[in-house]
C-alpha cells in the first residue's frame, strides 16, 4: 500500500490532469486513502474470546482444592513433628537429669545420716571427709575432675584471680591460696578456680 502523502499527490495529479482534458476525474480504488481504524466494540471481543470450558473450569477447581488439602496435611503434620521433637527433648533432658542425680543420692543419704549422728566433731569431721571423697567419686566417674590450683602458674584460662598475697616461699605469680576449687569436664571449663596470686617481691628483685 502507498503511503498517504504519495497516494494524496498522485490523485492531485490526475484531478489537474482531467481538468485540462475536460474529463471527470475516477481515481483508482486501490489509490485511495485507507479508512481510519474503527473501536473494537466489546461485542467483538467477546465473540473473539474463546468460552470457558465448564469441564475444564471444574478440573481446576479440583486442582485447587487438592493443593489447599495437602496444605493443609503438610501444615498438621509440621505442627505434630515440632511437638514430638519437643517431647523427645524434654525426655532426653529428663533422662540425662536423673542418671545424674541417681547417682548423687547415696550422696546426700550420707549427708542426712551426718547430721543425725551425735558423734564428736573429731567424728563427724570424718564423716564429713568421706562424703566429699565419695562425691569426688561420683564426678569422676561423670569424668569431672577438679583443675589443679595451689602451687601451679597462674593461668587466666582456668583461674580467676581475687587479688594478690604477699609470699616468700611461692614462685611470683602462682597461685598461692584456693578460695573455691574449679572444674571441668573432660576439656571443657565448668568453672574457673577462684585463687589469690603469690607476689614474691625477692624473685622480682632479682
């Protein structure tokens, strides 16, 4: 097709041209302008928009009611297993709690039966010295065992200094008094030793 301004010249061309002649002017049909694009009614768009198949319509509801069910199911059964594994912590966490306190309760009976006892201090002092070893024991066998204090370097990772004490007969900066013992288990720190450091003023002289 002829652009607009060309098909526009050519008919003014022969529109002169048939006037010189005297003729009527015809122009070709195939010359002519197009006709300017028309709405597309919404009679049209329907009738060029395919209907819904109600059989394909009711095969998707089906699919769709089928993934809300299994969302559903999958939702319950996420909701259930949280709580199983809850349970199954709780369980374990009870489990391991009386194992260890089953084996401190001989323990604690020796303890009763010490404040029962009418001995003499000399005697209960005794007692008393056999329930701690029997306790040492028990967290040995849990393998806990005391971090060593009084006489070693100071050593930040397991002792916890209270202070400094003037003393002549231990190494400077040694741990010259335990105030309360330290543990660990196996390699792992329960608990630093609280201790006071030897200041040997002679070796620092020196």
């Amino acid at each position: 097709m002829m652009p607009i301004e060309e098909t526009e010249e050519l008919r003014t061309k022969e529109s002169k041209k048939a006037a010189a002649n005297g003729k009527e002017t015809k122009i070709d049909p195939a010359t002519e302008l197009p006709p300017p694009d028309e709405p597309i009614t919404d009679a049209e768009t329907a009738e060029a928009t395919p209907s819904a198949d109600p059989t394909e319509m009711e095969q998707l509801r089906g699919e769709r009611d089928q993934l809300v069910d299994r969302m559903a199911r999958m939702q319950a059964e996420f909701e259930n297993a949280r709580k199983r594994t809850e349970r199954e912590k709780a369980d374990f966490r009870d489990h391991v709690t009386g194992s260890v306190v089953e084996q401190f309760l001989p323990v604690l009976d020796n303890f009763e039966l010490a404040l029962k006892a009418t001995g003499s201090e000399e005697q209960l002092r005794t007692g008393v010295n056999l329930i701690v070893k029997q306790m040492e024991e028990v967290l040995n066998k849990m393998q806990v065992s005391a971090i060593p204090a009084v006489g070693e370097a100071f050593d930040p990772h397991v002792h916890e200094a209270l202070g400094t004490v003037e003393c002549a007969d231990v190494p400077d900066q040694h741990v010259a008094e335990e105030v309360r013992r330290g543990y660990r288990i196996r390699e792992k720190l329960l608990r630093p030793a609280l201790v006071r450091v030897a200041h040997n003023a002679k070796q620092v002289s020196e």
